[in-house]
C-alpha cells in the first residue's frame, strides 16, 4: 500500500485530486547537472533494487513446493510461442540497440498469477520482473532469504520511484492496475502513481519503454449480470480472490487431466509509452497517465470478451426480446390476418419455431466436446496444421467487431473443428448454423449445447419462420456471439468448393446496413484434410446413389473410423473482410443501399469468399500424390518419374507471385535443404539464358544434374511416402516392385475417391489448364492469339459455375499473364505482326499437356451432358432423369473404352453442367400436368438447324482433338 501524500508533497501548480502525491514535482525545473544527478541516483537506486532484490522480486530458483505446482498446475497453462516471441522480440537487442524497457501489465493483483508468469519466463528464458506492487516473494526465498528479507532495510524512495528507476535503467518490473473487489479509487490509489512515473521516466529516455498487457485466464467463464453472495465473499470467475483463485488451481489439474480444456494466457499488442505521449503532445504528464490507464482497461476488457464472449441470456429472455422486435410482430400479424386464426396461435407457432433454431449452448458441454475430440484426433490424425497468425488476426478482428466465420465445408467433421480450435486457442466457440437434419435425437441435443443452431433446407413458404430465424441470428450477433455458417450450403462430393448459396450472407447484410449491426468482418477459412472419412459414401453418391439421411445408427458406426488414420487436418484463414470497407470499395453508401445494388453486392461478396476460402486452401502432401497419379494416362509411373513430377507442382506453387498455401511440413523440409535449390536455380538460370537451352522440357528432361523439381521431390519423398501409405492402406493405390523399380498405380474403381484430393487444389491451376487446352484443340504448331484467347475465353465461360475467378479480374490480363508465363518457361515463343502468332515448342511440351489433363474430366463430362441435348429437343426431361440418363451411358461409353476417365462419372459435375445449359438458354424449364416436378427441354433457339450439336461438337474437340461425334 502506498504511503499516505504529505503536506510538503502537495502543489499549487496542479490540482489533480487522483495523483496529488505526484503533483508537486509537475512544475519543477531542474538544470543539467541536476538532472544528470538525478539520472545517476536512479541508476545507483536500480543497482541496489537487482544486487539485493527487493521482496516483490520474481525467483531465479523454485523450491520444492512451487516445483510441485509447476510439475501439476502451471506446466497446463497455454502460452503460446507468438507471445513468447512478442516479449522476446522487445527485450532482445536488434543490430546491438535495445528495442526498449519493458513493462508486464497485469490486470487485478494475484500471487498466483504472479507466481505462474515467474515459472514460465524462467522456463522459456525471458526477463524476471525485480518488482511488483503489492505481492510479495520473500517467503518463498527459503528461511534464511526470508530471514535476511525480513531484518533487511528498504530504499527510503517511494515504491513509484523505484520503478521509474528500474525501467530507465532497463530491468522489468510487473504491474498490477487493480485490486481483487476494490472500488475504483481504490484502484487508482493502488496503482495510478506508477502509471504516471513511466511517462514521467519515458520523457527522460529515448528508449521506448514497451507496456505488454498480460491476460491469464483460468475459467473460460464469464461473470454474471447478477452476483451472488458467494460471489461478494469469493470473488468472482475472472476477479477471484485467493480461495477461489485456488480451486481454479485444483480444478486445472483434473481438467486437463481429462483435456477438458486448459488455462490460457493471451497477451494484447504491447503499447510503445513513447508513441502513445507523441499521440497527445498537448497533453501533460497527468492527463496522459489518466488517458493511458483508459486505454490499458479497454484493452484489458477487449481481450477478456475475445476468450470469454458474451455473458448470455436464458432462452426465455432471448425469446421475450425477440418478440417485441417490430419484424416478428408485424409477421405475425401478416400471418394471422391471412390465415384468420388468433395472434396467440400465431405467437405460440413461433415460439416453436424458436425452440427448433435456438442453441443453448454451454460450457461444460464444450469442456466434454472438447476432451472427446482430443481423444479422437489422437487417434485418426496424425496431428493438426493451424493458421496461428491467421487465428491471430480473427482475434484482432474480434475485438472491434462482430465476426461471421465461413469456412468451406467437405466433411461432417467441419462442424467440430473450428469451435475445438477456438476453445483451445483461447476464443469464444462460435454458435454453428447446422442443417436441421443434424436436430436428431440425442446428437441434436448435443450439437445444440455444444453451440449449434438449426436451420431448415429451405425458408420458402413460410415467412413467419425466415423472420424468427433472421431475429435469432441479428440477436445473437448483437450479444456479441461470433457466428459460424457454411456458405456453400452443402458438403462438396467432389472437393472442390461449391457455388455459394446467399441466403444467411444476404441477411447478415441487411442487418449491417439497416444500422442493427455496427460492425461486420466475415472471415473465409479452409478446413483440409488429407483423407476424409466420407470417403465411401461420396463416391456412391457421384455414381448416382442416394444421400445417407443422417441417423443415430450412422454415428455409431464412429469406432470403426477410430482404428483407421487421416493424416493430418489443415485451418487456414484468410484475411478478415470488412462488411463496410467492401461497400466503400464499390462506392455504396450502406444506409442508403437499395434492392438492387444489394442483391448485386451479395452475390460479389459471396464468390469473393469463395475465392477467398479457395486461396486459403493449404497444399497437402496427399493433393499433390493425387493429382500427380491421376494426371498420367500410362498404366502406372515409376517412382521417380512420380517425384519430379510432385516437385514441379511444388516449384509452381511455391514461386512468391502465386502466393500459394503450400503444407508446412513442406515447407519446412525445403528450407531445410534451401541452399541447395538456390544453387540449382541459379545453374538453371543461367542455363536457360543460352537459347540453345530454351526448349528444355522440365518433365521430359533426360539429364537431371540441374532439375531443381527432381531435388524438391527428393527432398520431399517421406512425406509422399506417408500419403501414398494412406492411399495404399485402403487399396486406392498399388505399389509394384521389380528388381529395383517401384511403380505406382491407381485401381478404376479408386479414381473417383482420389480425385477428391486432387480437387482440392485445382483452382491453383485453371488459367495454365484452360490455355493448353485451348492450345491442344488447335494441333497447330503455330495459333494466332486471338483465336487462342477466343477458345480459353469459352472454356472461362464453361465453367463459371466449377470455379470462382478472381474478383475484378480481367480475362484478358488473365490470359496474356499466363500466356507470357508460358513463353519465360520456352514452352511457346510470341510472334509480333500483323496477326500475332504463337508458336508452341516442339516436340511438344509435356508440362502443357500436364496441366491440361488437370481439367479433361471436367470437359469430358460437360461432352457427356452436352450428347443428350438431342434427347432435349425431342422430349422434355427431368433433372433426376437428364443426370441418370448422363451416368447410364457415361458408364457404357468407360466401359467401350469411348471415355477415359472414370472420374468423369461424376453426378454433381452434370448437375453443374446442366445449371450452366439454363444459364446459357439453351435448355429451359417447363412444368405441366403430367410432372409432378420441373422438366427441362431444349430452347426453340437452340433446337433450330441443330445448334447443339455444334455446341457438343465444340466441347468434343477439346478432350479428343481431331474426333468427330456423329
């Protein structure tokens, strides 16, 4: 406690009642020898303070006692590296200048927390603090410390004054702002006078003094709206007192025992005291201490709302606010007018329908989720890939507005992921909007207490549910709930993304820009997998077979997914869109936003997270096995055909311009050998600046002594090696031995399950993919440019609803970016004239017909749908009939030999075929009496002089250039 202000330490010249031990020294001025005399005393002061530690002092050596509690308490606490490095980066000399003084900040004063952050500084080698307000260590020191700390005289300057004079002088000191249940002048009486001692010190130094904010939070629970009694004796949650601190203690200890969660530190972005007075030069030294204590509360209260979310509210009261909301009331009206019934009918129907949405989410149920999954990843990954830096930016995000996540959605699993790796992280597990078909009884339940709201297939035909749904999610947003929903609406079969669905997107958007929502940042993330446990069933569902209804039953043959393994599981996210910055981007004024541009902003939005999820995506060891096996039209490859071809994946990928995801356990082993590929890539360079070198092939070369792809394979292969294991392990591929070769094959009935994988990244190819087949259809040596960029425009144009384009994007600039990168690689030279020619390299580059291959399934089975328009314009045909139709002769066309990927038997890509048909009117919907649903029949446009069958012709030329359909 600090010592009472006496008469001599008062002054005229500031009246400032917070601080008026302070205010005498405000107006005083000193000359250089007695400042230089000042700065020697403090200097002087700040040795005795380190050779003879003050009693507040962090321990260099633990006893046996606090080893125990280290060994069961503190070794559970999440502190995670980025914050280690954050305060290593300060105290670290950076080219021999300090970076700055710092100064650890901790909320409300706990020996405990005191005692957990001395462990861990010891452990990870970062400064001790020689002081602390109002703790004291002595006692833990060992008799004869504490006996030497008791009959020891202290400095006779003030406590503020021997930390100004630690932290001028470099050496660490913690500060506690508040005290457990204390009133607010209390605490800035307990703490006030060190705050303005820094700036006072910060004045002095040109070194920056750095001000790192610490959060520990032991309980992930947030304080009640209403204290109890036992709350006033004890503390609450996150203000504890010391017997309440310490059941947290013991209550770690079984809890993460049974991985129900752990103790998180969180630090908040270090304040620059140096930059912070130069914000305010107007400001003297009390008004800057006053405004720095503000601004270090709020940073406090931001980073506990990001671990803790919103208090919350029963449903009952959620319910009661939602009712007296002017949308639900004048649907209810509507409804009850239009169908003559009482309000009160009306009333209790939507009270049904709030029951059926509404999560009720908590806490203990995440703490089970959570120790559940531990065990289950354990048991079937090979362990977690996680954005960290991008988990960082959405907790940056999270404190400054509401956040929607949107991650992309290939498995069931999805649901789990990203509420596990919030809680772990140390955030607010989001409320999950899930299909009702997952409302089933007892997961429902689950589900529902884990954070899941359920939402129907379709809203159409029934308004009063659309409204009830739209309050409860603009309600739980207000709260402050981060809320996660899947914009593609399903999970992709194929693994590629899916069109989006703009449904939950466009109502979020209207909650923002009718002023009920302040601030909106949603955030595109990518869950990957290297094997997806749906596997069995996705593939029946391409062939045409039914979607499993989800059951208990089906969940329940979980155990023997248990035995098997995945590989890893990949998170990554992408930068936060700003719902307001995005409307500024295209000059829309958010309050005065009318239908029309609305409709058009979400759709924008809608496939800019699309592309956002898809640049995300990481790539995985097993994608790139994938695409390699199933891009080569021989019976097998040999294995070291098989490297290089990955490595020249790799070297794609990973060149800075594509700024491209690519696995880190990837990029980790090509730093390791990184010396080694910038001396090849040199050697390369300086090779391919011969013009006799130009037309070397990267993928035919004979000679390898300068193939940096052959060296990214090798230094690769236990990875690929390890992916290849999950493949075999379940008979999608088959390893040959033969007196020293390995061969790798692919089974036909294994195609359609690995070109999941090989999906998952294709969109990184596209613009490479679209030109070489537009090239290959020419079978000319020589291609003017324009006819060439014609045909990839069309094949852009084709499919428009298989992938997202980059928003803005010029095709042209698209083109002509990719066509030069063809010509710096000699696989074709542009000739400047009257008609601009490109020549391709001869023989034939093999790495064009690479990446071509990369999207023949697709054009194959758009060539499959596009061969039953004759059927179209003879009679009308059902969507369930056309795709039937499609898989029936797709399947006697593979078995003929006609068509040659069996991946191209593909059930979801003739439904994105048949969607692309309507869109380019040339099939229509029609509806009579004798359907019961909508036939699609071809246009009188198209059907005239047979245009179709050009149309069919077209795209036949582009998988088998030079065959003519009869």
């Amino acid at each position: 406690m600090a010592s009472e202000p006496t008469q001599q330490d008062e002054s005229p010249l500031d009246a400032d009642a917070l601080i008026p031990w302070e205010t005498s020294e405000l107006g005083s001025e000193e000359s250089e020898v007695e400042a230089q005399d000042v700065k020697d005393r403090r200097t002087e002061l700040a040795r005795q303070l380190v050779d003879k530690p003050h009693r507040s002092a962090m321990l260099n050596e633990f006893g046996w006692v606090l080893r125990l509690l280290a060994r069961f308490v503190f070794a559970h606490v999440l502190f995670e590296k980025r914050s280690i490095d954050t305060i290593r980066s300060i105290t670290e000399p950076a080219n021999g200048t300090q970076n700055g003084h710092i100064v650890y900040l901790i909320r409300t004063r706990s020996l405990l927390d005191y005692l957990y952050f001395n462990w861990a500084f010891s452990q990870h080698d970062l400064p001790l603090a020689s002081y602390a307000n109002g703790v004291s260590t002595h006692w833990l020191r060992g008799f004869f410390g504490w006996l030497g700390a008791l009959f020891r005289r202290e400095p006779p300057e003030k406590p503020e004054e021997q930390v100004q004079a630690l932290v001028t002088n470099g050496h660490p000191v913690v500060l506690f702002l508040e005290e457990p249940k204390a009133s607010v002048e209390k605490n800035l009486e307990f703490s006030q006078k060190f705050i303005y001692r820094l700036i006072r010190g910060q004045k002095t130094t040109s070194v920056p003094v750095m001000l790192v904010p610490m959060l520990l939070v032991w309980e992930k629970r947030p304080d009640s709206k209403h204290p109890t009694i036992l709350d006033d004796i004890f503390g609450t949650a996150q203000s504890p007192g010391f017997f309440r601190k310490a059941v947290h203690w013991f209550q770690t200890i079984w809890q993460s025992f049974l991985k129900f969660g752990q103790p998180v530190v969180q630090l908040a972005p270090p304040v620059n005291l140096q930059h912070f007075i130069q914000e305010y030069p107007s400001a003297d030294t009390a008004d800057a201490s006053e405004m720095l204590r503000q601004h270090l509360l709020e940073t406090f209260e931001k980073e506990q709302r990001v671990i803790l979310g919103p208090v919350g509210e029963p449903q009952d009261t959620i319910w009661k606010d939602i009712l007296t909301r002017p949308a639900l009331s004048h649907a209810i009206r509507d409804v009850a007018e239009q169908e003559a019934i009482p309000e009160g009918k009306i009333i209790e129907r939507a009270r049904e329908q709030f029951d059926e949405i509404a999560s009720d989410h908590s806490l203990l149920m995440i703490k089970i989720f959570s120790s559940v999954l531990s065990f289950v990843w354990y048991r079937i990954y090979d362990g977690f890939e996680v954005d960290e830096e991008g988990l960082e930016r959405v907790r940056e995000a999270a404190k400054t507005s509401n956040i929607v996540l949107v991650p992309s959605h290939k498995s069931h699993i999805d649901y789990l992921v990203l509420s596990y790796i919030f809680y772990k992280y140390g955030m607010t597990a989001p409320l999950i909007a899930a299909g009702v078909n997952l409302s089933f009884w007892p997961m429902g339940y689950l589900f529902r207490k884990a954070g899941a709201f359920f939402l129907r297939r379709t809203f159409k035909g029934d308004p009063l549910y659309a409204v009830v749904f739209k309050e409860y999610v603009i309600r739980m947003l207000e709260e402050g709930y981060p809320i996660e929903f899947f914009i593609e609406g399903t999970r992709s079969r194929t693994g590629k993304l899916i069109k989006p669905r703009y449904g939950m997107l466009e109502m979020i958007i209207r909650a923002f820009t009718s002023g009920r929502l302040e601030a909106v940042k949603f955030i595109p993330i990518s869950v990957g997998y290297e094997k997806i446990i749906e596997e069995a069933s996705y593939k029946s569902e391409m062939l045409g077979g039914e979607k499993e209804k989800e059951s208990l039953g089906g969940l329940l043959k979980a155990p023997k997914f248990l035995t098997s393994r995945y590989g890893r599981l990949y998170v990554e996210f992408n930068e936060p869109l700003d719902l307001g910055d995005y409307l500024a981007k295209y000059n829309l004024d958010p309050k005065n936003l009318d239908e029309e541009d609305l409709q058009v902003v979400t759709v924008r939005l809608a496939h800019r997270i699309i592309y956002d999820i898809n640049e995300a995506t990481a790539v995985t060891p097993s994608a790139l096995a994938a695409t390699v096996l199933l891009n080569n039209d021989a019976r097998g490859i040999e294995r070291e055909r098989f490297l290089r071809e990955i490595g020249f994946l790799v070297h794609f990928l990973s060149q800075p311009s594509r700024n491209v995801r690519v696995s880190r356990t990837v990029i980790q082993a090509l730093d390791s050998q990184a010396a080694r590929l910038e001396e090849l890539e040199a050697v390369r360079a300086q090779a391919t600046s011969d013009s006799s070198s130009n037309s070397l092939s990267t993928l035919s070369r004979v000679d390898h002594s300068m193939d940096v792809e052959a060296l990214i394979g090798e230094i690769i292969a236990p990875l690929m090696d390890r992916s290849l294991d999950l493949f075999e392990v379940n008979d999608q591929i088959k390893s040959t031995k033969d007196n020293g070769l390995i061969v790798y094959s692919v089974p036909e009935d294994a195609r359609l399950q690995l070109s999941f994988y090989r999906n998952n990244i294709v969109h990184h190819f596209v613009p490479e993919a679209l030109l070489s087949a537009a090239i290959s259809r020419f079978q000319s040596a020589e291609i003017e440019l324009e006819p060439l960029m014609e045909e990839t425009l069309f094949l852009s144009k084709l499919f428009k609803f298989e992938w997202i384009y980059e928003e803005r994007a010029e095709f042209r600039n698209v083109f002509m970016r990719t066509l030069q990168y063809f010509e710096e690689c000699a696989w074709v030279s542009i000739q400047d004239g009257e008609k601009q020619m490109v020549t391709i390299a001869q023989p034939h580059p093999v790495e064009l017909e690479f990446f071509r291959r990369l999207v023949l399934t697709f054009l194959e089975a758009y060539a499959i749908v596009t061969g039953l328009l004759e059927n179209m314009a003879t009679k009308p045909m059902e969507k369930k009939e056309i795709v039937e139709s499609a898989l029936k002769s797709a399947r006697a066309d593979y078995l003929k030999g006609k068509i040659l990927f069996q991946e191209s038997l593909s059930k979801p890509t003739y439904e994105n075929a048949l969607r692309l048909l309507e869109d380019w009117k040339i099939v229509e919907r029609i509806k009579d009496d004798s359907r019961k649903k909508e036939a699609y029949q071809l246009t009188k446009e198209w059907s005239e002089n047979q245009k179709y069958a050009e149309l069919h012709q077209h795209i036949v030329e582009f998988v088998y250039p030079g065959r003519k359909e009869a």
